[in-house]
C-alpha cells in the first residue's frame, strides 16, 4: 500500500510541476508579444521626431509648431532671414524657441558661425544654431542654450548648406527665466536682436 501511494503521489508531483512549467512557457510567450508590441510603439513614436526636419514639426518638447505664426521676422547676413513662429515655456523650465532660417539670396550658405565662438561648444556643435542667447533686460540676466555635460546643445545641429530659395527648421532651448518674464531679447550670430513674447 505504501509503494502505491509514494508512486501516485509521484505522478500527482509530476503532473503539477508540468502544468507550471506550462504556465510559466505560456507567460512567457505572452510577454514577447508584449515587448514586440511596445517595440512597434516605440518605432512608431519615433516618426514625430523626423518631422522636425520639416516645416511645420515638432519641436524639442513635443508640440506641433505652426508655421503659419510668425512672432518675429529677424533680418541676418548673406541673405538670411529668421522666422520665430514658437516662443514657448515649458513645464520643465525651459523655453523652446522655434522657427525656420530662409536663405533669401541666390547663392547656398552655410549656417557656420551661428554656434558662437566658445571653442568647446562650436567643436561639439558644428553648423548649429548654439550661439542663440536670451536676455531678460528686467532681471539683467543672460541665458545661453542648454547643453550636456558633454557639451552638445539641446539645438538643432548639423545643418546642412540652405540652398537659395530654401529653408530649414531650427529650435532652441534655453532656461527658463522667472514667471514674471514675459519678454526676452533673442540674438543669434549674424542677425539682429529682436524682442520676444513667451507663451505658456
């Protein structure tokens, strides 16, 4: 009697770390699925991200910028011309300049120059916009933009030579000033100062 019952309660053993080891495949089935469908959400997540090289994209901070706003049109050297359609403080404390660079001339430039002259910054930042500043003339205060800590700017980089006749999209974080700041000096290399208004 007791060698039946060692030998069922074998099988009952058995069978019960069976169906676990079951269990146990069949989550873990169900979570490769899951991680595939996240996957597919991150690549999908990802294409916001290549409309910042159109007119009309994201900015920095995720908001469809409209480019039928112009806030500012900031006359530069060589025929360009800045066209701010988004000033905007963001939860974080930041504020996102957004806008476009014409070349209204009838020969391509290249945007060099525009990273500004502090050698680390124009090294990591080669034809950028890095060398934008805002001044809060109230509080007698500059801000620069935002950068790491291995001194790439959170700016639109790499821009390649405007052909005459084209544009391309440019965006500029910088910190934010006091809430009580509602109006800001912009400057950028090559182009005049003009005030702006920040939203939010």
């Amino acid at each position: 009697m007791s060698i039946r019952r060692t030998t069922k309660s074998r099988r009952v053993v058995a069978a019960a770390s069976m169906a676990a080891a079951l269990a146990f495949v069949a989550t873990g089935c169900g979570g490769d699925d899951g991680g595939k469908a996240k996957n597919a959400g991150s690549s999908s997540s990802s294409k916001p991200s290549e409309g910042d090289k159109g007119a009309g994209g994201d900015t920095a901070a995720g908001d469809k910028v409209d480019p039928n706003v112009k806030l500012a049109e900031i006359k530069g050297q060589v025929g360009f011309v800045m066209v701010v359609n988004q000033v905007k403080r963001d939860s974080g404390g930041f504020v996102t300049v957004s806008g476009e660079i014409r070349n209204t001339s009838d020969t391509v430039h290249s945007m060099n120059g525009m990273e500004g002259s502090e050698s680390a910054i124009v090294a990591r930042n080669p034809n950028s916009v890095a060398g934008a500043m805002l001044v809060d003339k109230v509080g007698k205060k500059r801000y620069y933009v935002l950068r790491d800590t291995e001194d790439r700017c959170l700016c639109t980089t790499a821009i390649t030579p405007v052909q005459a006749g084209d544009s391309t999209p440019v965006f500029m974080q910088f910190p934010a000033p006091p809430s009580t700041t509602t109006e800001v000096d912009f400057s950028l290399p090559s182009f005049a100062v003009t005030t702006l208004k920040i939203s939010g």
